[in-house]
C-alpha cells in the first residue's frame, strides 16, 4: 500500500494507492468525509471500504483532500473537493490505462463528492456510496443517476438520518436502466463502530456480485 503524490489543482494530494496483480483490473477512488469534522482518507470506513475493494481484485487509490494531512490547499466547500477527486481519477486512469471497468466510492462527505464525479465522468460505471448525507447535502443533481451502485446506511445513524437516505433510495430506484442495492444495518450510528465487519462484508459481497470474474 504504498505512500503517491498527486499533482492536484492546488499542489500535492496525499494518497495511498493498492496495485492489483490481475491483469487489465477494474479501478476504483474512495473519498474521505469531511474534513472540517476530521475526515481523512485513513477513517475506519474509507479504510475497509479501501480494502474491500483491494480483496475483490481493484487497483484503489483512497486520498487526502486539499489540507488535509500532507495535501496542499485548504477547504472549499466541496468545490474544490471535487476537482482534487477529478484529479485523482485522472492520475488512477493513467496508471491502468487498460482497466476493465472504473468505480467511484465515498463515505459521507465524500459520498456527496464521489456522487458528482459519477455525473461528470461518464466512464464510471459502479458506485459505493456509505452514509450519504441526503440531509446536509443537495443530491437532486442525480438526475438521472448513470450508473448503478451500492448504498449502506446504518438504522441509528443520528447525523443522516435512515429515512432521508432511504428517500434518496425510492428516488434513485425509480430511475430507469439503473439498479441501487440499498444495504441497511439495523443498530449502526452514523461511523458504523462495532458494525465495521458488517459494512465491508456488504461491500465485498456486492463488488463480488458485479465484478465478472474474467474482468478481474
């Protein structure tokens, strides 16, 4: 898991990046929450989500967004944010250019970010998208959501409520020609805590479900 620099729109994003030994392996970005509560790339949830990933046979990149650890800048509100995620795309893609297939993944904030970059970037065809903040955070941009993905959200989560993620769901659902599997785990607050092994499992099982065994 080594230590990568990313040149980024504001100087150097921090990232920890996992090669896979399978040939022509799918990709995958996961993002951070936020920063301004002391979010990182190296949260519990970013790391198993990092390494279920990583398990199911992807080269992933999880990374700091601007000030934050090493990575140059500071705050923007999310707009920035998502040109350092855009970035970071840019320089996974480079490295795999042969990849099978491109993921996007975030927890909380950073599903917010992942879920915009999953608009702008049409090559992204799977999604993971933990605890995303329907409540906070307008998502009325996923109109219509392009492509089909895994939502977990935890049923005692008192920063994102269940119900405004489970509004999100029915809304997503609704769409044609996409299909979002919504895994809810009954007791999880809003950082999953001792629920940890039963969010990576429901991300591993889902990757496993998707990922044709050939594409690996």
């Amino acid at each position: 898991m080594p230590d990568v620099i990313i040149n980024g729109p504001e100087g150097r994003l921090e990232g920890r990046y996992t090669h896979s030994k399978q040939p022509n392996a799918p990709i995958a970005l996961v993002l951070h929450p936020d920063p301004r509560h002391g979010g990182t790339m190296n949260n519990k949830v970013v790391y198993n989500t990092y390494h279920a990933f990583a398990r199911n046979g992807f080269s992933v990149l999880r990374i700091n967004f601007r000030g934050v650890g090493r990575s140059q800048g500071s705050f923007d509100n999310g707009i920035g944010e998502l040109s350092d995620a855009a970035s970071a795309l840019d320089w996974l893609q480079a490295v795999n250019q042969n990849a099978a297939s491109c993921w996007i993944a975030g927890f909380s904030f950073g599903a917010w970010i992942s879920m915009q970059l999953l608009m702008r970037r049409p090559e992204i065809e799977g999604f993971v998208s933990v605890a995303p903040p329907a409540n906070l955070f307008d998502f009325s941009f996923l109109a219509p959501c392009p492509s089909s993905g895994l939502i977990v959200q935890g049923g005692a989560d008192d920063i994102v409520p269940e119900s405004s993620v489970a509004k999100l769901v029915n809304k997503l659902s609704a769409q044609k020609n996409i299909s979002v599997d919504y895994h809810l785990i009954p007791g999880s607050d809003h950082f999953f805590g001792e629920y940890l092994t039963d969010m990576t499992l429901a991300i591993s099982n889902y990757l496993a479900r998707r990922i044709e065994p050939g594409a690996r």
